[in-house]
C-alpha cells in the first residue's frame, strides 16, 4: 500500500511544485507503471496483492465522484448540455480509436 500512496505523493508533489494541468494522481500512476515494468516484482508480492484486494472493492472508488455530482448538481445541471456533448464526444472518439486499431491489428495479423 506503501507503494501505491507513495508514487501518488510524488505525483501530487510534482503537479503542486511544477504547477502541471494534470492531476496528481494521474502522475502517480504513470510514475507507479514506470516502477513496475522497471522493478518486475514477483507474483507474490506485496504490492500485487494489495492490488488484487482494492480491484475487488473497486466500486466503492465510485463514492467519491458520486458524491462530488450530487454536491454539484446545480452546476451539473447549468452546464448539461456541453458536458453531455463532452462525454458524447469522447466517447465516439474512443471508439474510432478502438476500431481503426482493430482494424490495423487485424490486417497486420493476416498479413504474417
């Protein structure tokens, strides 16, 4: 667990200290990945099983944007329309994204 709150206090620290648009967390995790495909750690390792036990607990991660929605809701509602064109938008462009991958993986696949 160590591992998992420290690389996200360096993200923190990273984002505060550089002033970066991205949130820590964010730089935590890619700092996290870093770590693990450097490091490798074994299947029996601390780390992954904590991991295992908060991926099996992951819904209560929804709790928190959840709340931040309903205490929000007044300018959830304000801004509906372009936040539902954001979440509309992003999706159709993850799912262009998804398919043109498939499509070259596929082709490329054949084509050994």
């Amino acid at each position: 667990m160590m591992w998992l709150l420290g690389c996200q206090l360096v993200g923190e620290v990273m984002v505060r200290s550089l002033d970066l648009p991205v949130p820590g967390p964010v730089i935590g995790m890619v700092i996290l990945f870093g770590l693990l495909q450097w490091r490798r750690p074994d299947t029996g390792a601390g780390l992954l099983r904590v991991s295992d036990r908060v991926l099996r607990h992951l819904q209560l991660l929804f709790i928190p944007p959840g709340v931040g929605i309903v205490a929000y809701l007044g300018a959830v509602r304000e801004d509906a329309l372009p936040i539902t064109g954001a979440l509309l938008v992003s999706w159709l462009a993850g799912l262009v994204a998804v398919g043109v991958l498939v499509a070259l993986l596929t082709r490329r696949r054949s084509a050994a």
